[in-house]
C-alpha cells in the first residue's frame, strides 16, 4: 500500500504508513524465516543428538557408546541438501566444545568435526548414488546405502581419532579408530532411519486406534528389554525380537525404527552398568558386544521391515491392477491402449461396440483401420504431436468408419504415458460415441439457419433484456433493426440513444421498471433513426421471464415501417378526401350565394355608377358625395370578391358531441405528424395524458385540429438547427388548456392581428390556401373552446387552445357555444 502511495503521488497520514509499514516488515520476517527454517531444524536436531551425548555421559559417568549426531546429521542432510553441512559442524564442534570443558579445546574440536566429516561423506555418496530415501533399505540400494555408512563410520573415525592422538589424547590409535567407529556406526544406523522415516508422509493416514496400538507396542519392547537387562533372571535376548518383529511387520520402518531405538538405549545402558546378563558373565567386551548384538538387530528388522513394505506395496500393486482392469473393461466409454507407432495392444468392450470390430481383429491392427484417408493423415499429426511432447492430452472429433460400413462420429481423447526413459512408450485413448449429438447439432444447425432466414425475410429480430443490470443480448436481425453494429456481448442501453433519442429512452426504461416490478408483458413502438438518415419504425414484444432469479425480458423486434407509413398515406388520403368534400361542398354553396347574391350587388354597382354619372353630367360637381359613392361601390365590388373566395373555403361538417380520452387524440396527432418526411428531424415531445382525462366534442374534428397545429409547428421550425416542439397540457377547474410550442422564428406582428382570418398564410409560392386555422378556430369554438396564439420570449410561437371539461361542458349546458372571451366566460362561470 505504501508502495502504491509513493506512484499516485499522494499523501498518507502517520498511522496509514505505519500500518503498510509494519505489514512490510511482517512478510519480509515470514520470508526469512521460511528460509532458515531447514537449517533451523539442521542445527536442533545435530544439537540434540550432541546433547543426549553429553546427557548419558553426566549420567553414567562414562563415555556413551553410541552417538546419534552422526545419523541425524546424514538424515538432515540428506532431507534438505549438503548445503546445510556448515549448520552441522557448528552445531556438532559447539555442543562438544561447551559440554565437555574438562577435554582439551582441539580433542573436543576433533571429536565434533570427525562427526561432521562422517555426515557429510555418508550423504554426500547416497546422493551421488541417486538413492532415494525411501529406496535406502531396498534390495537394490543396500548394499550401496551399507558402504555410504561404513565410508563415513570410518572416515568420522579416523579423522577424529588422528587429531586425538596428535594433541596428546589416551589410549592407542587402533583402539580409539575402534571405539569412534563403533559409536558413530551405531548411532548412524539407528537415528538415521529414524529420522528418515518420520520425516517422510506415512503412506496411509494413521487413525486413533493405531497410534493407541503404535504407543503399546513400543511400550511392551521398552518393558521386555528392560526386563531382560535389569531382571535378576536369566532370560535370552531372544524374548525381545517377538515385539520386535511385530513392530516391524505391523509399522514397518517407522515402528522398527523407533522399537530398535528404545531398545539399543535399555540394552547398551544396562551393558554400561555392567547388568547386561543376556549373554552370560562378560568382561571387558561386553560394551562392545551389547553394541554388535543392537547393530545385528536393528539390520535384521529395519530388513525385515522393508521387506514387510515392499509386500504391502506388491499387494496394493495388485490391488490397483484388479482395479484398473475392472475399470478398464467396465467404463461407460471406450478406452483402448495403442503402441507408440499406433498398434493396438489392448481395448475394452466398449472401445470394441463402438469400432465394430472383434477384439481378435482389431488387437495387433493399426489404428487408422477404422479411419478414412483425410482422418487417418490428422490422427497421424496427432501421434507425432504426442510423441514430441506437447500438448500431453489431445482431444478431437472424429468420424470413422466400422467393419459394417457404417460411419460413426466419436469424441476422441489421447494422452501420452511416458517410459522409464523418458521416451513415449505408450498412448491412451478414451473414445465416446457422439453421433446422436453431432445429428442433433445438425439439425440444430438447420433450425437456427431456416429461424435466421425467416427473421430476415419477416424483419423480425430476438432480444434478451437483463432487468437488473439494463443491458441486452441482440440477434443480427434485431442489432440491425436497432441501426447498430451486431457482436454476441451485450449492449448496455445507453448505447441506442442516438437511434431512439433521450425521451424514448426514458420512457422506454419507465416501461421496463413497470414491466419488473408487475412482471408483466412489455409492448412498445419506437421511432428509430438510422445511421444513413431514415426513419424505421420498431415494435417490441416482451414476455417475462424470471430464469433463476435474474429477471429478464424475452422477445421480438418487428419491423413495422411499412404498416406505419401505409397508415400514414392513409391517414393524408383520407384527410385529402375530407378536405375535397368540404372545399366541394363550400364551393357549392358559394356558387349558390354567388347566384343569388351577384345580381343584388350587379343592381347596386350599376345603381351606383348611373348616380355618379347623373351626378357628373351636372354643372356643380359635389366632391364628397362623389367619394361616397367611389366607396359604395368599391365595397359593392369587394363582397363580390368575397363571395367568389368562398368556394376555397372549408368547415368542418355537424360535430357529434361525445366523450373523448383527451390522450389518445393527443398521440394519434404527434404521431400522425411524426411519420410525415418533413418531420425526420424534428423533436417532438408529447407530455404524457392522465388516462381518465374526458372531454366532450368530436374526436375526428379534435384530432384535426391538433393535427394542423402541430403540422404548422413542423413547417415554422423549418431552416432551424435544432428542431423542436412540445406539446403539453395544464387540466384546471372545469376546462383543460393544451398548448403548442415551436422554437421556430415566429409569428410577425401584422399577421398575428388577423392570424384567423380566412385566406391569410405565411406560406410562399402558393402552398396554402389560408384556411387551416380559421376552421380550426371554428371547431374549437363550436365545442365550447378558445384558440389563440402569441409569440414565446425566447424565440418560437405557442398556440394554446381551452377544451371543456365534462363539468364545464354540464355548466355551459348542452348545445352552448362561447363567445365572450375565454377570460370573461371563465371569471362568470366561477
């Protein structure tokens, strides 16, 4: 942590870097002592054995005859290398040197070095050798593993008894080389495999009635030998083998070890206090006797005990043979044992049924008998493949071909099993029969590519919606239909925004949350915007599905661009034709009004034109009168040009008051509008509608309206960068006010004085006929309403239009039309 500190380049305050501190200094202590730890245990155990040493010696007052530093010394070394040698002269030369401060200094160094020197040579030749520990008492090594002992014996004998000698030491050479090599030999022949066989893993885990059994034993060797040593009998050393040979033979290395340990230190104390009587009257070999007589038998049992072993390990060899060939012939799958040049050596039943081969005729065969041509030359790379090492298991499908004929695919799996040598001497392989799995594939196959087709043909994709995490798996067909590039992840929801826009996406994730928590379906249209600029119309449909306890939508894309846009041509025919019927009807009757009212205006103007020419002819010419009647006439003439407009002028037909969902009616005309070109990149945002919100009039006439208002929306934002237009609701007493806003450039002052009279547009090069809004204007009024518009402070114009309430319909009374201002109609209805 500390380290990570000083890259950021932060700060810490004291106790964090105390913390990471001290947590530095605790794994660099754990490591390090992980690393002394061999040699730890090196210099405890050689310290030990020195001590038990000087222990008998304080004890008994004379010098032991055996010493187990020399074997626990070979022991460790030989567990963790010859590296350590250095631990066991220190601990030998210092246990030596400060236990015995009555010898000289150099006989007590001599002494610890002849015992270091003996280790080392005895470890040194088992690991030249190549002798592993548990192969020192096998027929094959002992003989080795006897010469590795007497070599160091001796040569710690020798070279402890020489350095003796030349500072003055008692006795001869001869007898001190005996004496060393004596107590060293015994002590390497009992603590070494003692050591050596608790520190190896037992090769079955003892239970708790047999570490009882293992201490009783031990305990009844430790009680004969005693009591043949300290009896006042005369009872034969003979009587300690039983327990013996049963520790051996029930313990193996570890119980003959261990028993031959307790009973050496019985008998060669007792042959030191001169009570050893298990030979008679001794004189002064009797020491040495007692030393022979453990030496013979502790080789004797530690034989026997390896001889027990090598039983078990025959018998467990046969136990794992019976039980291998009963695998072998009774598995599930094929297996079968080739040559390393792919001839078969042996094959179970299974292997046979599925080759469809006797075992006569495919035993001896090569293996490429039941492959073909193509098969037989890639199960040869897979052989040499083998034979050169890597991979060492190799696993493929296979098609072969029986002794029927009949072709079959198999799963093969071969593993290669490496000689003594080191060389591939055999391989193994396990075959399945998976035909009814590659058929089912196939057909699976076939499946998914006729299901791919019939998407693409149909437009239809597949998604899955993970609730909990917002992200979704996507068919090609259903990323395409989206307008995104397809891969097999999933796609996290923000990612299709440009496509559908932010209010799409909001109102879609508001869908899916409703959809989780009734667990319910999920339907929902979207507008997509592709990459190349069109507009696609989507439909979803989503079926809940909780699929272990992570909840998720599954469902279909469709594409529904063509069903909305035949519905939108529709919708324009069909407003078309209802606009040609009412201008029809209009001009009917305009043609009627023309008919009878040309002529009364035909008399006035001609009226009009003999009075002023009367009046001309006279000698005194009236001015004004003859201004008056300029103006008589030219109104004359005007409402005959009004007349004649009004074949271009439609209204709505007789309204048919109902109740109306105002939020239908709301959607059907954003929608309407939407799907039209003009709008492909306008924003329209259409605030959500309470469901129970009524009101009464006609809902083709109101549908029409919004439709126009809308549509003239789209038209003023034309030429804007950002294109936008939102169209809300307020619901207040008895009526609900419903404006339409545009950031477009406006409404300019002069029109918007006679914005609703009729024949006034703003469109250019004769586009429209300026009768739009005033039969808009017409139809909201003839439901009860106000139409208005004005100009937005921060650019744009809203128009804003009052529809009644049921309530405010009910107070108006049926049938009645506004025709104050809605201002003065809402203060009076209060």
């Amino acid at each position: 942590m500390a380290l990570r500190l000083i890259l950021c380049g932060r700060k810490s305050s004291g106790p964090v870097w105390r913390w990471s501190g001290l947590k530095m200094k605790s794994a660099i202590s754990r490591s390090r002592f992980a690393a002394a730890l061999p040699g730890l245990c090196v210099f405890l155990g050689v310290l030990c054995g020195s001590l038990l040493w000087q222990i008998w010696a304080e004890v008994s007052g004379k010098a032991p005859p055996l010493s187990f530093s020399l074997g626990i010394g070979v022991a460790s070394l030989i567990l963790v290398g010859l590296r350590y040698w250095p631990v066991v002269a220190i601990a030998a030369i210092g246990t030596t040197v400060f236990a015995e401060p009555v010898h000289p200094v150099l006989q007590n160094v001599a002494h610890g070095a002849g015992l270091t020197l003996g280790a080392v040579i005895s470890a040194f030749l088992i690991e030249r050798w190549r002798i592993r520990p548990s192969d020192l008492l096998d027929p094959k090594s002992v003989w080795r593993t006897l010469a590795a002992v007497v070599a160091g014996t001796f040569a710690g004998a020798v070279s402890a008894t020489t350095v003796v000698m030349l500072v003055g030491g008692p006795g001869t050479f001869a007898a001190g080389v005996e004496d060393r090599a004596a107590r060293f030999g015994l002590g390497l022949i009992l603590a070494t495999p003692l050591v050596l066989s608790w520190a190896a893993p037992p090769a079955e885990r003892w239970t708790r009635v047999a570490w009882f059994n293992f201490v009783a034993l031990m305990v009844l060797c430790a009680a004969v030998a005693a009591a043949i040593n300290f009896g006042s009998g005369t009872a034969s050393f003979a009587w300690v083998m039983f327990p013996l040979i049963i520790a051996a033979l029930r313990f193996h290395l570890r119980g003959a070890a261990t028993s031959m340990v307790l009973v050496a230190v019985i008998t060669l104390w007792a042959a030191g206090q001169n009570s050893f009587q298990a030979v008679g009257e001794l004189a002064s070999g009797q020491v040495r006797l007692a030393q022979l007589l453990v030496a013979v038998t502790a080789a004797t049992m530690f034989v026997l005990a390896a001889t027990a072993d090598k039983r078990r390990e025959q018998e467990r060899a046969r136990d794992a043979e019976q039980r291998y060939r009963a695998i072998f012939e009774q598995a599930g799958v094929g297996v079968a044992v080739l040559s390393a040049d792919g001839e078969y050596l042996a094959a179970n039943e299974r292997y046979l049924e599925i080759a469809g081969y006797g075992r006569d005729e495919l035993l001896g065969s090569h293996y490429t008998a039941i492959l073909d041509d193509t098969e037989a030359s890639a199960s040869r790379n897979v052989l040499a493949q083998l034979s050169g090492g890597t991979p060492p298991i190799i696993s493929r499908d296979l098609n072969i071909r029986t002794k029927g004929g009949e072709k079959r695919w198999i799963r093969a799996t071969s593993s290669k099993i490496v000689g003594a040598a080191g060389a591939v001497d055999q391989v193994v392989t396990v075959v399945e029969d998976i035909s009814e799995r590659v058929k089912a594939e196939v057909a699976l196959s076939e499946s998914e590519k006729r299901f791919r087709l019939a998407q693409q043909y149909a437009g239809v994709g597949v998604f899955d919606i993970n609730l909990t995490e917002e992200s979704a798996l996507h068919s090609p067909e259903s990323a395409a239909l989206f307008g995104v590039p397809w891969h097999p992840g999933a796609y996290r929801l923000s990612e299709f925004v440009d496509r559908i826009g932010q209010s799409q996406l909001h109102e879609m994730r508001a869908k899916l949350f409703r959809s989780a928590v009734d667990e319910a379906p999920f339907e929902m249209s979207l507008r997509v915007s592709m990459p190349d600029r069109r507009i696609r119309w989507i439909r979803l449909h989503g079926r809940y599905d909780p699929y272990e306890e992570r909840p998720r939508l599954l469902g279909l894309v469709i594409d529904i661009t063509s069903d909305v846009e035949a519905k939108a041509q529709l919708r324009e025919a069909n407003e078309k034709f209802l606009r040609v019927t009412r201008l029809s009807a209009m001009g009917a009757m305009a043609s009627t009004l023309a008919h009878e009212l040309n002529q009364p205006l035909s008399a006035i103007t001609n009226y009009v034109e003999a009075g002023r020419y009367k009046l001309c002819d006279a000698e005194a010419v009236d001015g004004k009168l003859l201004a008056i009647l300029d103006s008589a006439r030219d109104q004359a003439l005007r409402a005959g040009e009004i007349i004649r407009k009004m074949r271009a002028f439609a209204v709505s037909g007789e309204v048919v008051f109902e109740r109306v969902s105002l939020g239908p009616v709301l959607a059907a005309a954003c929608a309407g509008v939407q799907q039209l070109k003009m709008a492909d990149d306008v924003t329209l945002i259409c605030h959500p509608v309470r469901p129970d919100l009524l009101v009464v009039g006609d809902p083709v006439q109101l549908e029409q309206v919004m439709s126009n208002l809308v549509r003239n929306a789209v038209e003023a934002t034309k030429g804007v960068a950002r294109r936008e237009i939102v169209v809300s609701t307020d619901i207040r007493q008895r009526d609900v006010l419903i404006t339409v806003s545009d950031n477009g450039c406006g409404l300019p002052q002069g029109m918007l004085e006679n914005l609703f009279a009729p024949f006034r547009t703003s469109k250019s090069n004769g586009a429209g006929l300026g009768l739009g809004l005033p039969i808009c204007r017409t139809i909201v009024e003839a439901h009860g309403g106000k139409l208005w518009a004005e100009n937005n402070p921060q650019g744009g114009a809203t128009f804003s239009l009052v529809l009644l309430l049921e309530e405010g319909w009910a107070h108006l009374g049926k049938g009645e039309i506004a025709s104050e201002p809605y201002g003065q109609r809402d203060d009076r209805a209060a």
